[in-house]
C-alpha cells in the first residue's frame, strides 16, 4: 500500500486505533487481535486502515498467512507502548483513589526518611480512610500548578510564602555511635576529634548548605586546622546517619532529624555545650486549592502536633518575628 505526502493529517491520533495497532503488532495476527478486542476482524483492520491513512505510511507488510511491522511500524510500536502502559497505570489509580480521600505531598528524602516516615503510622491509625502519597525531590514545586496538596521545606524565612507555617528550627550538633565512642578514644573536645573518622555530604562545600559542614563547626571552636583520621563522603543526610548508627564515623547531624535516636540511645552527643545554631527551619506550606479539603486540614494539624512534640524535645523556640503556627491560608 502506497501512501503520498497528501495522505498526512495533522489531526490527533485516535486511542482506539493505537490499541487495535498495539494488539496486532503483539500478535502479529488481525484475527487474535479482533478476538482480544471483542471486535471484528474486519472492525480491527478498518482501525488499521485509518491509522496508516493518518500517519501517511503502511505500518504492517501483509502476507497471506501473517502480518508483520514495517520500519514505520516499529518506530510507532515503540512510542504506543509505554505511553499505553503508563495511560491504563493512571487510570488504574484513579479508579482505586474514587471515593477515597488523599493527601500528596512533596518533601525532601532525608525528612520523609527520618522524621515523616517514622510517625506516619500514627496518623494512618487516627485517619485509616485518608491515603497519603510522598513525593521527594530536593525541587521546590509550585503548588499552584502541581497535583501536590502540602509541601514540607528547608529553608530561611526569608525564602519561604508568607503563609508559610514554621514547624520548627534546627540546631547541628556532633553525634556517634555509643559503642564506637565506648570502644575508641575518648571524646571530650574538638581536637579529639582526630582520633576519629568525620562522616560529612560529598557536596556540602559547594552547596548552599556550607553551615552543616565540619569546616564550619571546628573554626566555631577554634580548631579550623584539625586533620582527621579520614573522611567519609556521602550524598544524603539519612545516609550519613546511618553510617553514624553502625559505628562508622562522626556525624554533624540536624538535630530535629535524630532526635528520636538521642533519645533511644541509638546516638550520644559526646559534645552537647558545642551545638551550631542553623540559619534554617523546617515549614509546611499548603496549596491554596487544597486549604478546605478536610483531609489535608487533619493532616496538617497532625503535622502541627509532631512538631510540637519535636520542638520540645530538642529546646527549639520560634525564629525572631515568626510565629510558630500562623493560621492556615485561606
């Protein structure tokens, strides 16, 4: 079949057509593609015939027992695919969210991973009908546009939306493993610290986030040329607590995010009068499309309880001029 330039349209594509083409090509047979449909053969090779017609090209060579792809054929298989797969994946969520109530929220990994996670069963006990989606990325996203109710960022304040509602600031402090400080040099001043394997973010120099390194902190306390025993790079703050749990190294953690391991004694703070006040606060920020939706109302007075209970165990009081928790907006 020949198809002329006059042949192309610039019309859209029909779905039912690109499911009938993705059936055939699978099979590579129009009467077990039909059969799959619960169409006709005829029915099926009509939706063929109009699809080539629209895209200007034969997509199958036609023998007298079988079918298979053209060159265009393939190239169009490859792009129908995934996009159908990811198309019947959205649908499928959809139906499964009717009638349930949702909230989605975007943060970054080292808060979902340390503080969100760890008490999300609580809420789920309290609110078993409200599905939560976490979406981390270290993107700020606009909650205007996006499909996100709730947002929990780092941040000064003055780089966050006046309506911005503070859940609580943050201190960095040394902390370690309490077996790794029982079995190794004693721990009583910064230069100790040479004695020691420091845990610290591969890019933290480089990044916006120079205050959390050891850079900083041992030229706070008068020992800016202290040489270590060794370094250990990572990426993520949850990674580089973890190294700390399992007795690797030192770790500058933030304070709110390894509370609870203070407090189980999983981590000691061997130098607790040495703690660095942070210039960042951690704040949960509504879309205003979503203020009314009873579940995100429930769910952001959740979050305003934990943080109360965080707040309390690490001594944190509210920023100069900021109120720990403005009304939500309008």
């Amino acid at each position: 079949m020949q198809h002329s330039m006059t042949h192309l349209r610039t019309r859209p594509i029909a779905n039912g057509e690109l499911r009938a083409f993705e059936a055939v090509a699978r099979h590579l047979n129009f009467r077990l593609a039909a059969e799959e449909m619960a169409l006709t053969q005829s029915a099926v090779s009509r939706q063929i015939q109009s699809l080539e017609d629209d895209v200007g090209v034969a997509l199958f060579h036609r023998h007298t027992r079988a079918v298979e792809l053209t060159s265009g054929g393939s190239q169009l298989l490859r792009a129908v695919v995934p996009s159908l797969e990811r198309i019947d994946a959205a649908v499928r969520q959809i139906r499964q969210r009717v009638g349930r109530q949702s909230v989605a929220l975007t943060t970054f990994a080292s808060f979902a991973s340390m503080w969100l996670i760890p008490r999300l069963e609580a809420f789920q006990r309290e609110h078993p009908g409200i599905d939560i989606r976490i979406d981390t990325s270290d993107v700020a996203v606009d909650l205007d546009i996006s499909d996100q109710d709730i947002a929990l960022r780092y941040a000064p304040a003055n780089h966050v939306p006046a309506q911005a509602i503070r859940l609580f600031g943050e201190q960095i402090t040394a902390v370690v493993s309490p077996w790794l400080l029982k079995s190794g040099p004693p721990m009583k001043k910064p230069d100790d610290l040479a004695q020691f394997t420091l845990i610290e973010a591969g890019d933290a120099g480089h990044s916006q986030l120079e205050w959390l390194t050891w850079q900083r902190w041992l030229a706070n306390h008068a020992s800016p040329k202290l040489q270590v025993k060794r370094w250990l790079y990572f990426n993520y703050a949850h990674q580089m607590v973890q190294a700390a749990l399992t007795g690797q190294g030192v770790v500058l953690a933030r304070l709110p995010l390894i509370a609870e391991s203070l407090a189980s004694g999983d981590l000691v703070e061997p130098l607790p009068a040495l703690r660095l006040d942070s210039p960042i606060s951690y704040w949960l920020i509504v879309g205003r499309r979503s203020t009314s939706r009873p579940e995100v109302v429930a769910f952001c007075e959740w979050l305003k309880i934990q943080a109360a209970v965080t707040r309390q165990a690490i001594g944190d009081g509210p920023d100069a001029d900021t109120p720990d928790t403005p009304d939500t907006p309008d």
